[in-house]
C-alpha cells in the first residue's frame, strides 16, 4: 500500500504522521524531549496499537533514530512511502509558496532562512536534507508556516522600523501557524457553504495565534517575525514593548542569548504562573485559589480580547470567530471568559457543550457573530498541500 509520511520538527519534539495515498489516517507518532533527559518515543496506530520507548539523544542523530524506530517496529517499509510533506517554519521572502524539492539547491535555500527562525529551521532542514538525500524514490514537499500569510498587505505586514530594514534585510511579518489557519479556512467554506469567507481564527495551543481571514486570504496574523510575537503563550511571551530589552542589556547587562532564551521559554503562562506553562496546570491551581494561575489566565484572556477588538475593527463583516487548537478547542470556559464583558459585540454562547466534535457552532441563534469550536489538523492538510503539488506537477509533465 502506498503511504504518506508527514514530518513536523519542532525546537524539543517531533510529529510524525502516517496516511494512506487516499488520505486516511493510519497512525500518529511522537518523539518529546529531544536534547533534554528522557526522550520519549510513541506511536499509535489508529487500532490503539501503542509503541513507546525511551532513550537520551539529541538533534543531531534525530533523523536516524526516527528512521531506525520506525522501521525496528514495523510501522511502515520506508519502500511503501511515495510522498513525504515535511514542516518548515520559516519561507522567508524566498518561498511564497509550498513546493516539490527538485534538488540539493532548494534544501540550501531553506538553510539560508535560519538565523530568522533559529529554533526550528536548521532542524526542519537538516531532516528534510537526510531524507531527501536517503530516499530518493520519495517525492519530498516542503510546506512553509508562512506561505499562508503571503497575502498580507504591507501595511500590516511592515513594522514602523525604518524601510531600508524590510529592503536590505526582509524584516516584517511573516506569521506562522499557517497550515493550521488554512485547514480552519477550508472547514469555514464548507460550514458557511460558500468560496469567499471573512472570519477571525484563534489557534490556542502552547503556541498561540490570532489570524484575519478576509474574502479567504490571510489579512492579519498576531504573530510577527518569528513566532514569538503577539499573543501570550505558553512559553512565549508575545508582544511587548522593545524597550524592556533595551533595559535589560543596557541597564541590567543581561545577553542578547540570555533574553531570547527568556522571552522564548521562560515568559508567557509559565513566565507569570512560574510552575508551568499548560493551562491545566494553571486551571489547577485556579482551583486551588493560586493567585498567580488566577493573573496568568486573566492577562492570556485579555491579549485575546485586545487582538479580537483590533480585527473586527479591520474589516466590514466578520462573519464567525473560531477556536482551534489544545486550548481553544477543550476550555469552555476560557471562552466564556472572553465573551464576557466583550463591548463591542453581542456575543451569546450556549451554556455548554457535551461533547466536542469536529465542528461546533457553540454560539446561540441571537449571537451578531456566530462563534465556532473546530478541531485543527494540521497534518491531514500538510498531505493534501503535498497530494495537490505531485498532481499539478504530473499534469504539467503530461501537457
Ligand atoms: P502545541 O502547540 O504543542 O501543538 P496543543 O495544541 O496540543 O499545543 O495545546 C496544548 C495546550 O492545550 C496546553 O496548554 C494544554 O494545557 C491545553 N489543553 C489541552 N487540553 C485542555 C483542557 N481540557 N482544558 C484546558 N486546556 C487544555
């Protein structure tokens, strides 16, 4: 049976995904912890088969564990696999589109983009280059975070820096979480049953983002450069003034490594809970009366708000607002929390849902904008992204 593998890298964990030439799910694979004490492997098929094993290893051998735990435990003959759809953070200025990797050149081009995503493009790359270079029989796609957002217009893609800084070095806002907020995209037009959808996209996972759909394109993404700007995250900190890291070097000699280690793991949730960054853990200690779980949850709500208000005012009609992702699409209550006290609209939302589905329409009939819970699946679209590039490539061999 012919297979599709999708690869998603990330900075410590590493997603993988099995399907069939049709799409269909055979199993999910995870490797966390890489580079820190305890990296754990499991895979389930989608019978509840589960595999696990644990063993200490870093990034640099990460392509070769992967390929030895998933041949040693038979989860699929890399001879079956024809398409491979790997991750890549960052496309930069230079890839406005997904593509089909031709050859060596392409895979450089990808390395030449990493001081702007250094946490995760030198390893999207490196694996993408082990498996191209080791199975050539494979079609290997490259699908950008940031392709989705190409259609931003200047005004909200140009930071008020100077311009030279965007011309000589491509500074601005390139987004990310893009082929989540795309998978949303194509759920809205079946839901709403129409091609030119205006809606708002909140992906609330570790990482998180606010995304402005209008007429199908992407208008505005909270995130900026890098993924770690715009709302609170888990461990992120999002926006802030750029003047506190001019303090911190210039007055408290902290190093510019120090203060992106900082903002990038150190802020966020965990940064004001201080004991972790999942909002279980924060409901937990909400429960308990933890003062600071109780600040945590209040400024994460408040950020959402705050990005809510700024793109309903963006555009003429918003029709629907969407929760995607960990935290969207499992607290209710978050939710509640949002729409409570929200001025600028009449939102009305169920009491409560029993049990999520796919797709939620959890607002009442009397709402002014209709408010969705819709499971995200990042990788179901990453196959389809790939599929869609091999047939167009096809079809252009035959003409
Ligand atoms: P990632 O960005 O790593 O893919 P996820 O989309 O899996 O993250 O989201 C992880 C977040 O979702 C964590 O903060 C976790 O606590 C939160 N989450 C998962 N289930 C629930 C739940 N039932 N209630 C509240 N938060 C939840």
């Amino acid at each position: 049976m012919k297979k599709i593998l999708i690869l998603n890298v990330g900075s410590s964990s590493c997603k993988f995904q099995l399907f069939t030439e049709d799409l269909t799910l055979l199993g999910k694979g995870l490797i966390d912890k890489i580079g820190i004490k305890g990296t754990n492997f499991s895979y389930e098929n989608i019978n509840g088969n589960l595999i696990k094993k644990e063993e200490n290893f870093d990034h640099q051998v990460l392509a070769e564990k992967l390929k030895s735990f998933i041949s040693e435990n038979n989860i699929c003959d890399f001879n079956d696999v024809y398409l491979m759809a790997h991750r890549i953070v960052m496309g930069g200025e230079l890839f406005k589109e997904n593509i089909l990797v031709e050859d060596k050149n392409t895979i450089n081009k990808i390395i030449s983009l990493s001081p702007l995503a250094p946490l995760h493009q030198p390893y999207n790359a490196s694996l993408l280059e082990e498996f191209f270079t080791k199975y050539n029989h494979i079609t290997h796609a490259a699908i950008f975070d940031t392709t989705f957002h190409t259609t931003i217009p200047e005004e909200n893609y140009l930071f008020s820096i100077p311009l030279d800084f965007y011309k000589k070095h491509q500074i601005r806002r390139y987004g990310a979480h893009g082929t989540s907020h795309q998978y949303i995209l194509e759920q809205m037009k079946k839901i709403l049953g129409k091609e030119n959808v205006t809606f708002i996209n909140l992906h609330l996972g570790n990482g998180a983002s606010v995304c402005l759909i209008e007429n199908s394109k992407s208008k505005n993404i909270s995130m900026g450069l890098t993924p770690l700007g715009g709302l609170m995250m888990g461990t992120r900190s999002g926006d802030l003034d750029p003047s506190v890291i001019f303090y911190l070097m210039n007055q408290k000699n902290y190093s510019p490594k120090d203060i992106e280690n900082i903002f990038i793991k150190k802020s966020g949730l965990l940064g004001i809970y201080e004991e972790s960054s999942d909002m279980r853990d924060i409901l937990k200690g909400i429960s308990q009366n933890n003062k600071k779980a109780i600040l945590a949850r209040k400024m994460f709500v408040q950020r959402i708000k705050n990005y809510l208000a700024m793109y309903l005012n963006e555009t003429k009609k918003v029709e629907a607002i969407v929760f995607t992702a960990g935290i969207g699409e499992n607290d209710y209550d978050l939710i509640k929390e949002i729409f409570n006290n929200f001025f600028l609209k009449k939102i009305i939302l169920k009491d409560k849902i029993e049990v999520i589905q796919k797709v939620n329409l959890i607002s009442k009939e009397e709402s002014e904008i209709k408010i969705y819970i819709i499971k995200t699946n990042e990788e179901l679209n990453m196959a389809r992204i790939a599929k869609n590039l091999l047939k167009n490539k096809e079809i252009k061999i035959e003409e």
